[in-house]
C-alpha cells in the first residue's frame, strides 16, 4: 500500500499532442507536462458525490454543468465555429478557443479535435464543466482571460477507480482519514480567489478565431468587477459596500447549510455551510426543465 502510494502513475502511457502545449492554443490554457489528460479523471462527479452531495446537488443545477454541447445555444455556436473554421483553416483548431472554458473533458483529453466528434452521444461531450475540471487548475497564468490558466492530472489516493467494494472502500476511507492530499490536489488557494474566475470570465477573440483582427473585446466579468467598488480597487465607484468583497464567490455563490466533508462555520453563527452556485439560474428555463428551489 505504501509503494503505491508513494508512485505518481499519472504519466505512465499517456499521449501528448504532437504540437505538445502548442496543440491547446488559441485557448490560452495548458496542461501542466503538456500532455493529455484521460477523460475519466475529468469525469468523476460521482465519486464527488460520495462526500459531497450539497455541493454536487448544487453544481448539477448550475450553468458550469450546462457549458458544452449539452448547452443548446452554445450547441448551435460551437457548431457553427467548427464548420467555419474547417472550411477556412482545414481543421477545427479555431474552435480550440471555445474548448478551453466550455468543453474540458474532450479538449484536455485530445476528442476535441476530431472534425467528426459525436457532440450528441459521445459522453465528454455531455459532460460540461466538470467538478474536477475547475478543481485541478493549478496555475492562473495571466488575467488576460481565454482560459488562460495551467491544468493538471490530479493525484488520487489508490484505488480510486476501483469496482471492488473492498477496495473503494480503502480508498473513501483513506480519504477521510488522511484528507491532506486530497485538499491539496482539490482546493489550492487560487481557487478562491477573483483571478481563478477571470479565465474563463473574461474574453476577448483573437486573430486565430476571426481572421479579423488581433484582439476584439469579448464579455468582461473581471475587469468590471475589479474597476468597481465592490472589490474596493475603483476610486471612481459610485457605490461602495461596507466591506470590499475579495473575491466572486461572497457575492455569486450563496452559503448553503450542509453536513458535507468540508463544510465549514464561515460567519460564526453556528452552522456548518458550503459555497453553492445557486445564482445561475438560467439552465432550467434554457431546457425548459423544472426548475430547482430557490
């Protein structure tokens, strides 16, 4: 068990693209060794979901889960690029641009590419912004936006993909036992902070994507909020909270009573609570589904 636990097997037998971290671009966003990463990694919202229900119930609802070709607006957009760009270009690289924020898991596993990728039946393709899609970046590279951020193959504890109920069992219950790694690997610093939300919050369409110009402004979340007076930094502000919020989350991803691992008293008031992505709110109308309570 030792031995096992002290190899890092990520790496063994996984391709890279042959461009290495050039086959990513125009996304702005990389792979730590600039290799692929396998789409199972990407895809383990279910094993989330063992210790972190509230927080799972919550992500299913949101917009981040709705973000690739299971969106039927973007859908009908990426579709659209990709057609354009293999008639202009001869591939779909254009559309790489597009990948780095909404398709995760075939873009960082190499599906992406293909001309001829099954955006209805093949699963990376309905798997939206996954938990571990955000979770594993370890780098914000730049507030350029793009996707301009640094992603790596997470560090599991053995026998994280594992059928046997005996062996998964070992593996939950070292989790919970040891969680250092584990937190680690999943809940860096970066992520709470405004600058981790930038890369994908922030836009702007590069020559690449529109043979146009070299930079045509896009939605800009960031720069708005750190211009204001709410991150405390706009001296030209006509409004300004008690208190400067520091980051996204105070203002977009409401605290939500849970018993959750990881749970935590945040305004000492004595209840365990979570961040959850309640405010987007917008997927039920989109798919016309019911939708959840508010």
């Amino acid at each position: 068990m030792g031995l096992l636990h002290s190899q890092d097997l990520r790496s063994f037998g996984v391709k890279g693209p042959k461009e290495g971290k050039q086959y990513f671009f125009p996304s702005e966003a990389i792979t730590a060794n600039g290799k692929f990463i396998p789409a199972k990694t990407l895809m383990m919202d279910q094993y989330c979901l063992e210790c972190h229900k509230d927080a799972y119930d919550g992500w299913f609802h949101s917009a981040h889960r709705r973000s690739s070709f299971n969106n039927k607006a973007y859908l009908m957009s990426v579709r659209e690029t990709r057609k354009v760009s293999l008639e202009r270009d001869g591939s779909t690289q254009a559309s790489r641009w597009c990948a780095g924020c909404h398709d995760p898991v075939p873009f960082f596993s190499g599906e992406f590419d293909d001309p001829n990728f099954d955006d209805v039946h093949n699963p990376t393709g309905q798997a939206g912004i996954t938990c571990s899609a955000c979770h594993v970046i370890t780098t914000v590279n730049n507030t350029r936006g793009n996707s301009a951020y640094t992603v790596e193959e997470p560090q599991h504890y053995p026998f994280v993909f594992s059928t046997n109920p005996i062996l998964k069992w070992v593996n939950l219950t070292l989790v919970k036992a040891k969680p250092e790694m584990h937190k680690k690997t999943f809940l860096k610093p970066i992520v709470k902070s405004a600058e981790f939300c930038s890369v994908c919050h922030k836009v702007g369409l590069p020559f690449a994507v529109n043979h146009y110009k070299d930079f045509v402004r896009g939605q800009d979340h960031y720069n708005s909020y750190l211009l204001s007076g709410v991150s405390g930094h706009g001296a030209r502000s006509f409004y300004y909270p008690p208190v400067a919020k520091s980051n996204y989350d105070e203002c977009h991803m409401d605290l939500l009573a849970s018993n959750d691992f990881g749970a935590r008293d945040f305004d000492d008031k004595g209840v365990r609570q979570i961040h959850s992505p309640f405010t987007t709110r917008h997927s039920p109308l989109l798919l016309a589904t019911t939708p959840f309570p508010v």
